[in-house]
C-alpha cells in the first residue's frame, strides 16, 4: 500500500493486501443518512478487512437540472461528513468545485476528490495541492488513461505527492459509458494509487428527463473486473434506499446488499494478489 494511505488508515485494522473502499452516500441528505450509511459499511469493513474512507459531497455543483438537489448548505454539509468521520474513527472525502471550495473543504474533510468534469482544470488541481490534503481526481470521461499523468504533474509539481486516480467510464454516444481496463494499468504507470468508480461507471447521462440513469445492476461486474485488472481500491455510492435517494440514485448500490458484495470481492482480491 502506498505510504500516504498508509498514513491514512493509521487507526484502522485491516489486511493489508486487501483493496481499500471510498463508499457513501452520493450527497448529504441528513445526519440520519449519513451515520446510517457510515455505521453500517463502517462494520462490515472491520468485519473483512477492508480500509475504508467516508464519502458524502457536501454539495452538487454538477446536475442536469436546476430543479436538482445540490445540498444543505456548505458549512453543515462539510460539518456532517466531518461529524460522521470523528465518530466513527473514519478518513473522510468530498468532492469539490472551485478553488475556493479547497481551503473551506479541507478544514473539515481529509481527501479532496476533483470531479471528473473538472480534471484538467489547473487553478482547482493546484488549490487542491496546496491544502496539503491527498487529492483524488477522477478521469473525465472525455480523456484516456495515459492523459491522466498530466493532472498527476499538475499536483505534484505544485509541492504535493499525496494524489490518486480514480477510473469511471468513457463516454460512449450521448447517452451511456464505457469501462476500459487497460487505463488501470497506464494510470498506475504514474505511481499513483488507483480506484474504480463501480457507480458512476454505469451511469447514463442526458436522459430527456432531466435525471441521469444507470445500471446498478453491474455493480458488482465493475467491481470484480477491477480487482482482476489490479485496481487498488473501490469507490462505491450506497443508499438504504436509492430509490428516494436525492442524487444519483439510479446507479448506487442498496445498502443491505453492500457485504453480500463485498465478501465475494474480498475472494476476488485474494486469488489475484
């Protein structure tokens, strides 16, 4: 395991050939929620050994219509996500949007994810650099693999090494996403840690409806074949109930069915390290 994570999983027990696990709800719908979701996921990662990180975005900036949930303010959202990590003894993340958005995040959050929209935005990649925090971008779905090494220079040229990648599709036609493995392999060529976005990878967007889709069914398709390609950790969005969910929605995992999930990728993991 890279040094920096390491660090971060300093209070937690865990085997330490196992993949780590970014998992949450996809926004802050209430502390019920999220003490729910990290009490819940926060037991099953003990119980396997699995290092796990809290996530919840404090806010959503990126949605398809302006009628769309963006959140419960900034402060109380990054207060909940900071709340929720405290008490369960977790690292936390959330994405951000604007350099601005990086000095307040990081008071409050300890992984600052970069939106795969915004992953060549150079002033948000070196404001993220500069907090200190461990920067994780996430590929757009617009780039390849390799063009990922240019973020990771962006970060470190900036005085930061602490940065990892996160694969979650490419764009195929208007309306769906496409998993290439081979970007696994080319992004961890920079020395950098690598998750697989299992949720976001089956989205698909631009729906007439002004609510993106998805196929949460594949899931677990994503994430086995990730393992198998070598990806370091898993980035998963889970919900009680994703059908009342606020974001996302359509292609995040109910939460009873996340150990179930997570016992056969622990087996995965294990006939390939």
């Amino acid at each position: 395991m890279n040094p920096f994570l390491k660090t971060l999983f300093a209070n937690q027990s865990y085997d330490e050939k196992n993949f780590f696990l970014i998992a949450g709800p996809c926004v802050v719908e209430s502390e019920e929620l999220v003490m729910e979701v990290a009490e819940k996921v926060s037991g099953i990662c003990r119980k396997l050994g699995i290092p796990y990180v809290f996530k919840a975005s404090y806010k959503k900036a990126n949605r398809t219509s302006a009628s769309s949930f963006t959140g419960l303010g900034d402060e109380l959202g990054l207060d909940l996500v900071q709340k929720t990590g405290k008490h369960f003894n977790l690292p936390t993340t959330t994405d951000i949007h604007s350099e601005a958005e990086a000095a307040l995040a990081a008071q409050y959050v300890d992984i600052l994810q970069i939106p795969a929209f915004l992953c060549r935005q150079t002033e948000l990649l070196l404001a993220a650099a500069e907090t200190g925090k461990i920067v994780n971008v996430k590929k757009g779905q617009f780039v390849s693999g390799p063009s990922m090494q240019f973020a990771v220079e962006k970060i470190r040229k900036a005085g930061n090494d602490k940065v990892m990648l996160t694969e979650r599709g490419t764009t195929f036609g208007y309306q769906d996403l496409v998993v290439d493995y081979r970007n696994i392999p080319w992004m961890q060529a920079t020395g950098a840690p690598v998750v697989m976005d299992c949720t976001h990878s089956l989205q698909q967007p631009n729906q007439t409806t002004g609510v993106t889709g998805g196929n949460p069914q594949l899931i677990g398709t994503i994430a086995k074949a990730a393992l198998a390609a070598g990806a370091d950790g898993l980035f998963i969005e889970t919900h009680p109930d994703p059908s009342c969910a606020k974001s996302d929605g359509a292609n995040m995992l109910r939460l009873d069915l996340l150990e179930d999930l997570l016992v056969q990728l622990v087996k995965v993991r294990q006939a390939v390290v």
